[in-house]
C-alpha cells in the first residue's frame, strides 16, 4: 500500500461520538459494533458510518448467526433520515436512545479532540468497528475497499482537495428509489460533473459491474460527466479476473486508476479544480 503523509491540523475542537451496537439478544447482552457517530455538539456537524462490506457483514453473521443484514443495511439511510428530520442534536440523540429498537443501540456518548471529522471518523471506525487486523506475521490479503478509500482519502486531503469533494454520493435519484449504493467522491469542473469509486479487484471484482451500471444511468441523466475507480491493483492483461474489471469498466466509461497511481491522477486533476 502506497503511503502518503497528512499534514496535521492544529485547530482541534471538542467533539462527541457514540458507538452503535448491534444486540439482537438483550437477554444474554451480547453485542458487536457495528457504526460509529461523531458530532462536534456546537455546530451540529457530523459524520456517520456504518458497516457496508462483506467482510464486515460476514463477521457479524460469525458473531450472531441469525442477524438481521436487511436491518443492517438499511439502517444508515434510516438514520440519516431522522437526522434530516431534526433540528436538534440532543434531542434527537436522547429519542434514539429511547426509541432504537431492542437490536440497536448507542454506547455511552464519549468526547475526543477532533481537527478534522472525516479523519476522526476513520480513525474511531477502525478502532472500534472494523474487523480486526491479522496478528503479526499472518498472511494479509490483498486491501479491502475500505483500505483503498482510506488511502484515497489520504491524497485528497494531501492534495488539498478534501474540501472541494462531494462524499458518499446516493445514486438513487439516477437509478431508482432505495438504491443503497454510494459513491465514494464527487467533483465539479468547467461544467463536467466528476465521480470516483474505491474498488477492491482481489476482494470484490463483481463490484466492477455495479459501478458501471450506475455509471451508464448517471450518463443518461447528465450532460457531462467522468468516472475513475481507484483499483487496489493494476489490472495485469494477462489475469482473466482483470481483464473482465477492465473490460466491464471500459464499457461503462470509467477510467480505472491503479492505487500506486492515484498520487499521480490526483495531482493532473487538482488545477483542474481551481
């Protein structure tokens, strides 16, 4: 995995975060996380992420076998509904912990000094939410999506483009309602509408065909617009699995970008962004 350096930010504000459990057995009160909140209570800004992966999903079904996924998966958009719903932060927190079903739940609220929510959010997520990192010495598969968009999200922000982003992009006003896909960034230039998807080949290459079908119903409702998915590998045209993500891509319009390139693309398309 390529690595980049972030410039630390010296403004660190009070914020707050609470983790979401998920307990579809209160009697024997056993829970895993799957979600993390975190707010800065002063001005209402705030991130949230939820599990979406399917190793994520698969570690849950390891620990309660008979979890709910639908629940799961739709509960970030039922969540970000309320949120858009309310006005007020507190209140709002203090219904969800009344309200939130038996199988859902928040720990306790806790503080952090945050500069920066986004890369806070990473942080805590990984902490406390994301699948445990193989023990030293253990054999690593090839990154997951999320380590690929981590690493993505590094160079915006090296590249000082984070700002200028549009993240966890819904799909569904170009493809059809309840559409859970999202797409990763989203930018504006001279007119062209910009999108650029994490894709983890190793992990997940079907994905491939999602994103070029959101790709073809997004070109069918916009004028102008480009797609890149960031790969977790370069795409060999002697391997058969890469040469259907390549191809597949290809018919969609989108540029597949090698994750050891992404530095390189980002810096062609920053004065773009100006």
């Amino acid at each position: 995995m390529p690595e980049t350096s972030v410039p630390a930010n010296t403004e660190r504000r009070a914020c707050a975060y609470r983790i979401l459990r998920y307990t579809p057995n209160l009697v024997r009160d056993e829970w895993v996380n799957v979600g993390v909140l975190v707010y800065n209570p002063a001005t209402g800004e705030r991130r949230l992420r939820l599990v979406e992966e399917p190793g994520e999903y698969a570690r849950v079904r390891r620990l309660h076998p008979g979890a709910d996924e639908a629940l799961l998966r739709a509960l970030r958009d039922d969540l970000e509904q309320q949120f858009a719903a309310s006005g007020d932060w507190q209140q709002l927190l203090a219904k969800w912990d009344n309200t939130l079903s038996n199988a859902l739940q928040l720990a306790p609220q806790k503080g952090v000094l945050a500069g920066d929510l986004d890369a806070e959010l990473e942080r805590l997520y990984a902490d406390h939410v994301a699948p445990p990192a193989p023990r030293p010495g253990a054999f690593e598969r090839p990154g997951s999506r999320g380590a690929v968009r981590g690493y993505c999200n590094q160079v915006f922000r090296q590249a000082r483009l984070w700002e200028r982003l549009e993240k966890n992009i819904r799909v569904d006003d170009f493809t059809f309602p309840g559409d859970p896909m999202k797409l990763d960034y989203g930018y504006r230039r001279n007119g062209t509408r910009g999108f650029v998807q994490a894709l983890s080949v190793t992990r997940a290459p079907a994905d491939a065909k999602l994103l070029a079908y959101t790709a073809q119903r997004i070109r069918g409702k916009t004028s102008s617009t480009e797609f890149a998915a960031v790969t977790d590998v370069p795409l060999a045209a002697d391997n058969e699995r890469h040469r259907f993500v390549r191809e597949t891509l290809r018919d969609a319009g989108v540029d597949p970008v090698p994750l050891e390139g992404f530095a390189v693309w980002v810096a062609k398309l920053r004065p773009l962004l100006q």
